[in-house]
C-alpha cells in the first residue's frame, strides 16, 4: 500500500507492516496512480497531484521527483488515474466511475478512452470540472484538455477505472442477491465518505513500485 500525507510524504506499507519513506514533496499530496508501460522511462513511477498548487509529479522507486509540465499546469488537480492498457469498449460495466459528492457514483464508458490507453486522465474539481489528458511523447510530456465523447461526467471528486480484472475480483466475491442489495447503498456511502477524506490521508492498494 501506499500512502499519502497532506504534508507530502509518500510511504510504502508492506504486507508484514513494515513502513518506510518514499520521497517527501513538501506539499499536500494525492490521487496517485503508476505510470504505465508507455511512459518510457517514467514507466512504473508514481504520479501524484497537489491540489493547492496545481502541480502532478513522478515519483521515482528510488525517490527521485520530476514535475510534469510545469507548476500550476493543473489548477484543482484533485486525482491521477492512468487508463488501464487492457480496458475493453465492448463491455458496458468498463469505464470510469467518480464519486459525484455527496450524491452519487458518476459513469462514463470505456468507448471514452480508448485512444488514451495507457495515458493519464488528471481530474480538476474546482476550475469548472475540467480534465486533461497527459502522454509521454519519447522526450516530454504532452498535456491535452480531454472531451467526453459519450456520456458525460459532471463533478470530479475522485476516478477509479474499473477493467475485467476488477470484475473477476467483485464475481469471486459476490453475496447472497439479498445481501448485496444492503451492501450497494452501504459501500456507495463509504466510498463517497472516503474519497473526500483522502485530502487528510490518502491509502490506496496500487501495483508494487517497480520499472
């Protein structure tokens, strides 16, 4: 697991507990995802938000910090999420899900991103719910505002996409039909409540932090 402090320490917890450093950016820190293969060298860092200064990082195995783009290129970045290599258009139930606090669970299809495989999506919360779409280009980053072509989301407190794997993971777990209709109600409010929370701490199950 990795964590991530308002003050902008980033930690890594093992499965024994052990906790150690990551890299401090002096800053509040959130909405973290790894960047996939197509990053080119930054393949496997961490990507990080500070919301306050409008600034996305990379974050190094080994704790080095490089700034994508420039400071104050993502006003209100509220989170980072990378577009799964493997998202598959032709399934209704793969896309990316926000949490629209303290309303609801917001959806748009993955027919949205399929030219973005494997870039980021950057969420804005405050300056008019933008998004941007970031790639690395071989030599630098390129940073795009991003346009739904489908259904549309229109409040961007926090992105998770969902692929078949999180699906295989939800069947091998599913309830009685009589229970999952107490548990949908039950963990949309825990997860709306505990994505607005992650401005104090944020944790969050990612891939190990390897190249």
């Amino acid at each position: 697991m990795l964590v991530a402090t308002t003050s902008g320490n980033i930690y890594k917890i093992t499965s024994g507990g052990a906790i150690s450093l990551v890299a401090s950016i002096g800053e509040n820190s959130e909405g973290m995802d790894i960047a996939s293969s197509a990053w080119g060298p930054y393949a496997g860092d961490l990507l990080v938000g500070s919301e306050d200064s409008g600034t996305v990082r990379l974050v190094s195995p080994t704790g080095t910090v490089t700034v994508l783009g420039s400071v104050g290129e993502f006003p209100g970045v509220e989170t980072v999420s990378v577009v799964p290599l493997n998202l598959n258009a032709a399934d209704p139930l793969q896309g990316f899900y926000v949490a629209n606090y303290p309303n609801n669970i917001q959806f748009a299809t993955a027919s949205n991103f399929m030219s973005l495989l494997g870039d980021a999506i950057i969420t804005d919360e405050f300056g008019g719910n933008t998004m941007w779409a970031v790639s690395y280009n071989g030599t630098g980053f390129t940073v795009a505002p991003f346009t739904f072509t489908g259904n549309s989301i229109s409040q961007f407190e926090d992105g998770e996409f969902v692929t078949s794997q999180r699906e295989t993971d939800i069947g091998n777990s599913t309830p009685e039909p009589a229970s999952l209709l107490l548990l949908g109600p039950a963990m949309l409010g825990l997860a709306v409540g505990h994505i607005r929370k992650r401005r104090i701490a944020l944790g969050r199950d990612l891939p190990p932090l390897q190249r």
